[in-house]
C-alpha cells in the first residue's frame, strides 16, 4: 500500500479542524445562552469549554498554514516547527482560559451557593452539543483511523508518536468536549432532582480538570517536537536497514533522525563504504540511498551522509545507535507523522 502524500495529509488535517471549529463555535454561542438562562454553572463552563475550542482551532489552522510555507534562504529546513509553536500557544490557551474559567466558575457556585433555573433549556443544548461533537469527533476518528491503517499500526500508537499535532489536538478536544458534556449533563440533573447547586459546581470543577489533562498532554507533545524529537525506533530501524542494504556500504556507524515538522524528516549519517569504493561509488550509493529513503517515507525532506572510516571488522554490519546511546526496543509507528 502507497504512503500518502504530504500535501493530501496536510488538506485532510485542514478539513477537519475547519469542521471542528465550526461545530465549536455554534455550540459556545448555544451554551452560553442556556448557561445564561439557568444560570447552570456547568453550562456555563461547558460554554468556556467550546470557546476554548474553538480559539484552538484558529490557532491550530494558523499552525497548519504557517508551517507549510517552503523554505527560503533564511530558514532553509523550512517552517514546519513553527506549527508546533501555534499549537503550544492552543494548548496554553486551553489552560489557561477554558480550564481556568471552568474551576472558578465551579468553585463560585459552591462556595455562593447560587440557584439555578429552569434545566430544560440546558437539556436540549447539551443534546444538540452532543450530535454536533459527536460528528466532528468521528471526522477525526476516520482520520486517526485511516492513517493508522496506512502505516500499518493502531490508532493508539498513531497519536502517540504522530508528527501532525493538529490532528491529535481535534481528536483530544472532541473527545474531552463529549465527556465534558456527559459531566454538564451529570451536574444539572443531580441539581434539578436534589436542588443543591453543589453538583452544579462539582460538575464545573470537573469540566476544568478534564481540560488541565488535555492541555497538558498537547502542550507535552508541542514541546517535545519543539525541542527536536527523533523518529519512532521503528522507523530508525528501518531507515538503517535501507542504508546497510546499499551495496557500497559496509556498515552505518551513527544515524541520527529529526522532525523538523508535521511533513518533512531530516535524516544524517555517518556512513562507512566498503573499501573499493571509489569517489564515483559513493556519490551513486549517496544518490540511491536518498532514492530508497524518499520512496519508502514521502515525509523524508533531507538526507546526508557522511563518509567515514571505522576501526572495527569491516567485513561486519553493525546496528545502528544514536550519538546518545541505542534506541529503545519496543513496536511504534511505522511513520512518524
């Protein structure tokens, strides 16, 4: 099976936060007037909740435009870092205005202990919230799903180790969005049928908790690509294989990976030819090494190879290990995106 090409997994990741955002805008708005009606504290985080939404998603779609543009002489790798930049400020902006809002708002109303209104209105918001994240939710699923498939692994695995934060942002935040509208539905009901307000708080309190996580997982992973993250072990070891199978190439002695975005891998290597090879020989084996590299992994931007003598058997192959130490074992995703 053929690996997707960048730009269409750039376009299926720009769809579907168009379509999350959408779907959060409307439903803030629906929120917030329901919140305002009942006076539900829960409402009203949940309308927090959505409008934190739907600011990530603005941010996440800037991530995704500005991080596509090509490179030029002054950042010759390109911008795909600085998505990863946006994407943080979204996770920070979860933090910091939906969770935020969300506890105090919760603890206001249990410490105030101020009386709701009518929950009908709540009810039939959160119904049609429910639908409308639920859709969203299952664009994103089809998406997690489908790449997953490509790079033959699970869905799980997927978000883990995917280079495309954008994608695992929508999928977080439809998901805590249909929990957190479970937890709103929860605080209502417990204070429509005892007429204690403290549900309704306890409700809000746990709608902020549910975004802390969220924002902390996105903003974990925003880093880590900010920093330099390699490729998945998988991956390393398969990039290994494809250059210790050269025909000129004795041995890999160190390979070293980085995502330098959601779509394009910078792989560097020194490399250790076989002794009859001539200047000819390596250039040929240089050129094919990157043939073979690209056709295999379509994100791989950058390739090179640096030629090298090594004291040990030449005759031997060795693996591969990172300036820093060996990879760890284990089965990861087969593409790092």
């Amino acid at each position: 099976m053929a690996e997707p090409e960048p730009e269409e997994e750039r376009s299926e990741s720009t769809g579907t936060v168009v379509i999350a955002g959408a779907a959060n805008l409307g439903i803030a708005v629906a929120k917030a007037v329901a919140g305002m009606l009942s006076g539900s504290a829960a409402m009203l985080s949940e309308a927090a909740h959505s409008l934190a939404d739907t600011t990530t998603e603005a941010l996440l779609f800037t991530a995704l435009r500005r991080g596509a543009r090509p490179a030029d002489p002054k950042h010759p790798f390109g911008y795909g870092k600085e998505s990863y930049v946006w994407a943080f400020l979204a996770a920070l902006f979860t933090f910091l205005a939906g969770a935020g809002f969300s506890v105090y708002q919760g603890v206001r109303t249990i410490l105030d202990g101020e009386q709701s209104g009518g929950p009908l209105v709540s009810y039939a918001v959160l119904a049609i919230s429910f639908v409308l994240e639920g859709i969203s939710l299952l664009r994103a699923v089809r998406q997690v799903r489908g790449e997953a498939r490509r790079w033959h692994t699970t869905g799980r695995r997927f978000l883990r180790h995917t280079a495309d934060t954008t994608v695992k942002a929508v999928f977080l935040e439809d998901s805590a969005a249909l929990i957190g509208l479970l937890l709103a539905a929860a605080g209502v009901s417990l204070t429509h049928l005892t007429g204690d307000d403290l549900w309704d708080g306890v409700a809000s309190i746990g709608i902020g908790a549910l975004l802390l996580v969220v924002a902390a997982i996105l903003a974990r992973s925003n880093v880590s690509l900010l920093v330099g993250r390699a490729v998945p072990p998988q991956v390393h070891e398969a990039i290994r294989d494809e250059l210790a199978g050269l025909p000129t190439v004795s041995r890999v002695d160190t390979l070293l990976t980085m995502l330098l975005g959601p779509d394009d891998i910078l792989v560097a290597a020194k490399v250790d030819f076989v002794d009859e090879a001539t200047g000819a020989d390596i250039e040929a084996g240089a050129d094919e090494a990157e043939r073979r590299l690209t056709a295999r992994y379509p994100n791989i931007r950058y390739v090179f190879l640096d030629p090298t003598r090594s004291n040990r058997d030449p005759g031997s192959r060795s693996r591969v290990e990172p300036a820093g130490g060996r990879q760890p074992a284990g089965t990861s995703l087969p593409n790092p995106r």
